[in-house]
C-alpha cells in the first residue's frame, strides 16, 4: 500500500488504470478543450488559432505510429472528396461548399464507425474512436454555421473512393481540412467583426 504524506491512514489503494481506460481519458481532455461551436459558430470562421487548435490529425498520425496493431483496416473507410477544380468551386455558393464538405464528413464518420466495430479494443480501435469523434465536430461545426440559401440533396462532389490504410485516410481528411474547408472559411470572413 502506498502512503502520501498529507493522509492520515491510508484509505486508499493506488489505481491501476488500463490502456483501454487511457484512451478513453485522452479522449476526454481532448473532447473538453474543443470549443463549442453551436453557441459561438463566428469564433470558427473568424479565429484560424480556434480552427488549426481543433485540427488534431497531426496527433492522431503520430498516435498511429506507435500503433504497431494497425497496419491494415478490416474494412476500407471511404475518402473524403479532396480534389477541386478552383474555378469550379469558386462559383460555388456557401450553401452548395458547406454540403459539398458535410456530405464527405459525413460519408467518412460513417465508414470509420463502421470499422471500428470491427477492430479489436486496444490503440486501433481508440484512434479510430478519436477520428470518429474528431470527423463529428468538424460536421456538426459545418452543419451549424449560419449561411442561409436553398438547401439541396446531399451528393458527393467526386466518385467515391476507399482504402485500407489508416494514414491515407488521415492524410486525405488533413486535406479536406486544409483546402475546401479553409476556402469555406475564407468565403465568410467578411461576417467578422472588425478588431
């Protein structure tokens, strides 16, 4: 039994905490430091800090490289549409941008749930669970931000494709990140308030 200095007797016995309850722990400090895009969804567009804060892809690579169990996925996860053609897209209103982006978002979070009750529990299945939780924010941000205009049917801006490979899946999901939901972003500055 191990005694700290400011108890009395010890009432307590050390706590030996899995790895399984490890990731689920990080899973929270990181769930709690995302800001909360409902109640302040101009904070998003107008703080890049707040968006390059949420993006977490660069940590969850670096997670999967210690991850020796997961080389192969059991099922291949669907990328998101990446490729644009600028001239295309700048013609684009926000209203068709914001759904070109959810819908990816969306048909990703749903393959990456799919896998993950595949996987066996251990690192595999807690980085798909952070990708899954990850891929969730960024759609719901997306889904709540304010641009008004018709709302159409949900389609993929390009044919799907899949892979086996969890770090093609987070490279292509940096990218979504980085290129149409960045230009998304630049597209709403101008709602910002002036500093």
């Amino acid at each position: 039994m191990t005694k700290f200095a400011h108890e009395g007797p010890s009432r307590h016995l050390p706590v030996q905490v899995s790895t399984a309850q490890q990731g689920l722990l990080l899973l929270c400090m990181v769930a709690s430091e995302v800001w909360d895009a409902e109640t302040r969804p101009i904070d998003f567009v107008c703080d890049r800090e707040s968006r390059r804060d949420l993006n977490t892809v660069a940590d969850m690579e670096a997670a999967l490289a210690d991850c020796d169990v997961l080389k192969t996925l059991p099922s291949p996860i669907q990328l998101p549409c990446i490729k644009v053609h600028k001239a295309s897209w700048e013609r684009k209103s926000a209203q068709e941008k914001r759904r070109d982006i959810a819908v990816s978002l969306g048909a990703l979070t749903g393959s990456v749930r799919v896998v993950r009750t595949l996987s066996q529990p251990g690192c595999a299945s807690t980085l798909l669970e952070r990708l899954e939780h990850t891929v969730n924010n960024y759609l719901h941000i997306v889904t709540h931000l304010d641009i008004t205009g018709s709302v159409e049917s949900p389609v993929l801006s390009c044919s799907p494709q899949s892979t086996h490979s969890l770090s093609t899946v987070l490279w292509t999901f940096s990218r979504l990140l980085t290129g149409k939901l960045e230009w998304l972003m630049a597209d709403l500055t101008h709602r910002c308030p002036r500093r």
